[in-house]
C-alpha cells in the first residue's frame, strides 16, 4: 500500500527524511550484483561437489530366481585406480532385498561388469547406486529390515 500523499505534496526535507530522494537504480544494482555472486558461488559448490573422475551406467538387469537378480553395467575411470561400485536390489515396496560392494581392481579404462546378485527375496529393482575409487566412496549402507541379514555375495548355485 502507497503513501496517502504524492512525492509532489512533500516538502524537500519531508523526502529526504523518508529516503523518497534516494535513487531506486542504486539499490537495485547492488541487488542484482549481490544475486549474481551468489547464484556464481552455488554453480560452483555445486559443480565441485558433482565433479567425479568414475562414470558408470547400468546397463541391463534381469530377475533370473527369487533369489537372484543378474545386472550388467560399465565403468569408465583412469585405469591406474580400483573402484567400488554399489549394487542394490529392492522389492516393491522399496525394501532392500540384496547389497553388495563391488571392488573392481586397476586395469582398462573401460570396464564392463557382469555380477549375479543374491537376493532376500525376489527383486522389484537393481540400481548402481555409486562407483568412485575405496577413499571416496560415499553410499548409503544396506538397509534391510530388522531381522533380516545382508545375504552372502555373490550368487552361487546350490
């Protein structure tokens, strides 16, 4: 809501003791200079933080038992350093039924991973959750219910 009175009907003592003299042009530089930094500052956070020298892409999965689920998926990085990357199955409900941590060791750049993961039950979804080399690994552990164990890894027929 406005001021009853128009700039016109005060005095000049009147507006510059209100701040009405006071250039609008001024404030709004300043305010734009100061939202462009920060926007400038979280771009960068947030490229630092995304920035990751492994990639990887989940290639294919399949539900060959109840208690199996077979992924396939590809990892790229600098061939000099081991990865781990992190397999997980859920059910419908988004409940882990089968975890794992892969460790892949030094070698081609290109990698291509094949691993039948054993499962609590039968899986609804397998995700990579993660790949990065051991000292900058940072996943959510396995989080299956109370009660019910990690199942030992890999599958392995009976």
């Amino acid at each position: 809501m406005g001021s009853p009175f128009s700039r016109d009907q005060l005095s000049p003592e009147m507006r510059e003791r209100y701040g009405m003299d006071k250039r609008r042009s001024t404030t709004v530089v300043i305010a734009i200079v100061a939202i462009a930094a920060f926007l400038g500052a979280m771009a960068y956070v947030g490229a630092m933080l995304l920035r990751s020298d492994v990639q990887f892409l989940l290639l294919r999965w399949t539900v060959v038992q109840d208690d199996r689920a077979d992924a396939t998926f590809e990892v790229r990085r600098d061939g000099a350093d081991a990865v781990v990357c992190v397999l997980r199955a859920q059910d419908s409900k988004r409940i882990d039924v089968g975890y794992v941590e892969i460790d892949i060791p030094p070698g081609e750049d290109y990698t291509l991973v094949n691993y039948s993961l054993r499962t609590v039950a039968p899986a609804y979804t397998v995700e990579v959750l993660t790949c990065a080399r051991p000292d900058e690994l940072r996943s959510p552990g396995p989080q299956f219910p109370p009660g019910i164990a990690v199942p030992e890894q890999p599958w392995t027929s009976p």
